[in-house]
C-alpha cells in the first residue's frame, strides 16, 4: 500500500520519553524554576515568547563555565547585531574536553586508507593540549587563522580543538576539492597555519593531493607555517616549517593541570564556514565560541538526544558543516564516528557495518543514500546488530515518506526516525526532532527550541499549513556574529535581511502544518544542493566559462522523488560551435579537477542564448521553475528580462524532455 504524507510511523515508548535529555530539562525546569510544560509545544512557545529566560535556563542546566559572569542575557535584540552573554568569558574547547575520562572513547575512527582507530578521551586531550602548545609555540595568537586540507580523520579533529583552545580561528575544506575552490575561501580569510594532507582514498582508488596542496600553500602568503599530515607517501621535502605531523607532536605534552584554555568573549570567532559561493565568492560565515557552546548543548541533547553514553555517526566530509556538527557532539560526553572513504566502498552496506562496529546509538545519512540502499537491496538488520541504535537522521535534503518508511521496514521496527532542517548559516537546524513526539512520514516533527521559525508570504504575512519562505524572527545566539572582512555587514544584511527588513530570511520553502510539524520544499534562491552538500553555481561558472570553447552557461537542479536529483549545465558556445563528446568530457573532467565531483553535472545542453535580468543577472530560479514544470509567466517576469524570447526553449525543453521525471 502506497505510503502518504503524515501517515504515522512511530510513537515513543513512555520509556524512552521519561528517558530523553529534553523530559530530564522539563523536570528540571519544574523543580528549579516552577515552570510546568504539558507538550512539546507549549515549551516551545515558552522558548520563544520569552526567549532571554529560556537561553539563561540552558546556561545554567548545562552549567556553562564562563570566566567572568554575564551582564545580561540579551542586550542589543535587533538582527543583525544581537548581543549575546555580554561580558562573559569561555571557551568552547574547554567545554568539549572537560569530558575527558579514563578509558572512555570519544572517536572511532575509520578509513579506506588505514586500520580502525579508537582515541579515548584521555588520548584526545593530551594530542589537543599538546598541538595547542606548539601552535602557540609558533606564534599563533587569540584572532589568528588555523586552517586545514584534511580527511576526516582524529587529526582534523585534533587541529580544531587545539586551534579553539588558544582562540585561534579554525577552518577547513575537504580534500576532494581542487585547489582552486580551496584558495577561493582560504585567501579570504589569510591564514596563519595550514595542514594539509598528501591524498586520501575513496571507493578503492588513490587521490594523490600532493600537488594540489602544494599550489594551496603556494597561493597563500600569509601562511607562517605548513604541517604536512601523512595518509598515503612519505611526507614532502621542504616547506615552511615545521614539516610533518610527526615532528610537530614529537616530545612530551603538556598535563591538564598546567594548561590553559584562552577565555575569550562570548562572540569571538570560534571558526569559519563558507557559502557556496552562489552570488561570487563564498562568503566566510564566522560563529562564536558562546553561540556555538550553547547551541550545540541545546540541539545535540534536546533535538538529538546525545548522553555521555552516546555513539553519534553522520557521513559527512570536512567540507560540511555536519563535520562541524559530529566533532561537536563531543560536547554531550559521547562519542563520535569518523570515515574517510565512500559509503560504497566494499558494498553497500559499508555504513552499516561501521554502525554496528562502534555501537552507534544515533546514524546519519542523506534521503539518497537511502535510495541507494533501496536500489541495492540491502536490509540492514538482517546483515548487522544494530541493537544499540536509537534513532536515524536523513539530513542534507528533504526526507520523503518513503525514504522514511524504507527505515522502519529495514532498519527498525523501534526507531526514532528524524529530519532536520538548517544549514551552514548557523551551524544547526531551525526546524528538527523531539523525542518525545510521534513521527509521521514525509514531516519534520517540530521548531527547534528557542528557533521562533515562521513560514512568510511574500508581502511578510505568516502563514499556517501554506507554504512561504522560511524566516527566523528572533535572533539565536549561533546566527553569524558577521562575515569576515565584511565592511559594514553589507553581504551579511543582504544575505539575510534585504527581503524582510529585521528579520532573518533563509530561502528555503516552508511549511507548517496545524499540530507544529514543518516541511522543507527546497531552495527558494539559486542554490544547487547536491546530495545533501550545497554546491555554489558561481564557482561552476567560473570554471566552464574559463574554457575556449564556452561563451556563457546556467546551471540548475531539480529535487526529484525518492530523494534523487537532476542537474543540467546548459552552455552557449563561441563561434557557432556545436556541442559533442570530447567537449562534454572535458567540461566534466574540469569541474572534476578543480572542485568535487559533485559540481559534474548530469547534463550538459546547448543553447543559443543564457536568460538574463535587465540588471544582467542569470535567471536560475525562473528556469529551475519552469522545469519543474511551472507556467513560465509565473516562473519569470518577462518585462524584467533583458531577453524574453530565450525562455521558449527552456519552456519547450520542460515539456519534451525525458531526461528526468517529476513524477513518483
């Protein structure tokens, strides 16, 4: 029988809700603050009706540790511009390593590369306490960039901590991008210390990097120093010192007693994230050490029901902000998986394996992993001891029904399956789950707490059970504290606040239905998301345009169902030139080379002219629409383009084409 939208798939024994990290806060609000909360809902209202009680209620349920106590919860409230906590000191590394315990895991580790690796908690503190020594031995200063083109490995893990710990600015990019994508975001932001490691290997093949993080290093002269990590050759000759890993962490360490974690302001920049670079560069988003302590004690406990006895494991790269997101699980005590590697490598139920392996408590994968398990008719509990396993995040894209369904029928009878919705901008999720709340197929259970989430009109009229735009209308402490070298905030203002003067809006379509849950229905702005990992379509332009052949080019992506995609590049050519094989193959092999493989798009399409706005802006939303199969008058204003006839053939394209299907 064909699943629907909001059939119910599963409620929560009363076990399991008197046991969650949400219900202990209610009790505990009851007792210390003689608040009472009946449902999810009317503690989520509490949270954003008086938002400044409920963000001083986790400070001190979590007891956060701050040098010098706060003023105020919230001083300035205006977005952008809200101050925060103002007058504390903290620091979000202490926060993570205060967890440290004897014989306690805090990373299985696991590569294509490589044997298995666990880091205990002990081992983890002592290699960030000793890499925060020697950065500081070097010369890293509290400001300063730390930098890394890493796998995802216990070292990147290691880099950031230490980077945090002395108030060094962390950032990283995975080492399937090309250099060019690299140098696109590190120069931004001129920094101090770069890692970078030789190659990785993914499905079976070797990526040598050597070359491409030469080029990196050599494209940024503010660098003091390059730390060569080792995974796959003996390290290079030469460089700036220090070298190599090894000889960085040679000699003895530093004991927790003697070392000092930097106290730094509440909003001073903890690390850095980047757009997709949709609109030109990717903008370097900076977040604060006290936005993201709290936020992730707030969202990992409450919305991901991580314990000191957890095991959270999300494929991701360190490219994504879900990285981010897994290292800072830490934060809750539990332990977190690594992979270098691909989810197919040695079958498909390579994931899987890894869950039982480490005793994952909380599993992480896209809706198209999903499909891909579906396809390849893996059943995963009749393959593995997955006994230890609570809950299943889809993330990275919109979860259907069915991918929903598929986890029950496959994974799990008893099984809290989630979807969450945020993004890089915050480094965590407007809309996700509650444990304590039934799941029904195809819906996001709740607003985050402390989120006040709202889906828009067009004219700024919230709307109920009607799709809008997904705004934020309070702020949240883990929102941007501002984009670095940003004069004034202007891209910040106009990233977020241009449409909807004071309040955040986030372009993704929205909806909420009448018993709080919420749906996301994709991008609202040219953003391409491509297998749950947002792919700017500057950076694709950049690149195709630069060949000789090309004159001009667009590039969309289409959601399709089951969780799958479509991604056509369509490109004018120069001279009446006509489109064959060879060139085809070399506009794949360049988007390859120079950023990831995800910037390959599943077509490529010759037109005679690319679509513009009279203000010469490339019309992806409009076209995105149109083949989706939306009537072009309503996609597109014609009298606002600077061509209206060139949409007939996108039009024509929608209607003929069998190279996708929007159908189920």
């Amino acid at each position: 029988m064909p699943i629907q939208e909001g059939d119910l798939l599963w409620e929560p024994s009363d076990t399991f809700k008197e046991a969650a990290c949400i219900s202990r806060f209610q009790r505990w609000l009851e007792t210390s603050k003689g608040l009472s909360f009946g449902s999810y809902e009317a503690l989520w209202q509490w949270s954003v009706d008086d938002i400044e009680a409920f963000w001083e209620a986790v400070w001190e349920y979590f007891n956060v540790r701050s040098s010098t106590p706060y003023q105020r919860v919230l001083g300035e409230r205006t977005m952008p511009g809200a101050r925060w906590f103002e007058g504390a000191h903290l620091n979000f590394a202490e926060h993570v390593l205060r967890n440290e315990r004897a014989g306690a895991i805090a990373l299985h580790a696991y590569s294509e590369s490589s044997a298995k690796r666990q880091v205990t908690w002990t081992a983890l503190a002592a290699d960030v306490r000793k890499l925060a020594t020697r950065l500081r031995t070097l010369g890293v200063q509290p400001g300063d960039l730390v930098v890394t083109y890493l796998p995802n490995t216990p070292e990147a893990v290691t880099v950031l901590l230490a980077a945090s710990s002395i108030g060094a600015v962390f950032s990283s990019c995975s080492p399937d991008f090309g250099h060019k994508s690299v140098v696109d975001r590190f120069q931004q932001v001129a920094p101090k210390v770069l890692f970078v490691t030789d190659g990785y290997r993914f499905d079976g093949k070797h990526f040598d990097r050597r070359e491409e993080a030469r080029k990196i290093a050599e494209s940024l002269p503010s660098l003091k120093a390059v730390v060569q990590v080792p995974n796959l050759y003996p390290p290079l000759a030469g460089g700036k010192a220090p070298g190599t890993w090894n000889e960085l962490m040679a000699g003895d360490g530093v004991a927790a007693d003697a070392f000092e974690f930097a106290q730094v302001p509440f909003d001073h920049p903890l690390w850095i994230l980047y757009s997709s670079g949709t609109t030109g560069l990717p903008k370097p988003i900076v977040h604060g050490h006290g936005g993201i302590t709290l936020e992730f004690l707030k969202l990992l406990a409450f919305h991901m029901n991580q314990k000191d006895d957890s095991t959270m494991f999300f494929y991701t790269t360190t490219g994504w902000m879900m990285w981010n997101l897994v290292v800072g699980s830490l934060i809750t005590g539990g332990a977190a998986v690594l992979f270098e590697g691909s989810p197919m490598a040695e079958g498909s139920s390579t994931l899987w394996a890894l869950a039982d392996d480490s005793g994952t408590t909380f599993f992480g994968a896209s809706p198209t992993f999903v499909a891909l398990m579906e396809k390849s008719g893996i059943v995963p509990k009749e393959l593995f001891d997955l006994s230890k396993l609570e809950g299943i995040l889809l993330g990275g894209s919109p979860a259907t029904p069915e991918s929903m369904r598929w986890c029950y029928e496959n994974v799990k009878r008893d099984l809290w399956v989630t979807s969450q919705s945020g993004g890089t901008d915050i480094c965590s999720a407007f809309v996700g789950a509650s444990p304590t709340l039934p799941v029904y197929a195809g819906e996001i259970q709740a607003r985050c707490l402390g989120v006040d989430a709202r889906a828009y009109s067009d004219e700024g009229t919230p709307l109920l059970d009607e799709v809008g735009e997904l705004v934020i209308t309070q702020p949240m402490p883990s929102m941007p504290i501002y984009f670095w070298n940003d004069e004034g905030d202007r891209r910040y203002r106009e990233s977020y606040f241009e449409d909807f003067p004071g309040v955040w809006r986030h372009g993704d379509y929205f909806r909420i239905n009448r018993r709080g849950g919420c749906f996301i229905y994709g991008r609202s702005d040219s953003t391409l998301n491509r297998y749950g990992v947002r792919i700017g379509t500057a950076e694709i332009y950049r690149t195709v345009e630069q060949l000789e052949e090309i004159e001009d080019s667009l590039i969309v992506n289409l959601d399709l169902p089951a969780g799958k995609f479509f991604m056509p590049l369509f490109v004018k050519l120069k001279d009446q030139r006509a489109l064959d094989e060879n060139l085809c193959k070399k506009i794949c092999a360049t988007l390859r080379e120079k950023y990831s493989p995800r910037h390959v798009p599943d077509k490529i399409i010759q037109v005679e002219e690319i679509p513009y706005t009279l203000t010469k802006k490339k019309m992806e939303v409009p076209v995105r629409k149109i083949l989706a199969g939306i009537a072009a008058g309503k996609a597109a204003n014609k009298d606002a383009m600077a061509n209206p006839e060139v949409l007939d053939f996108f039009v024509e394209y929608a209607k003929t084409t069998e190279d996708y299907n929007l159908r189920s």
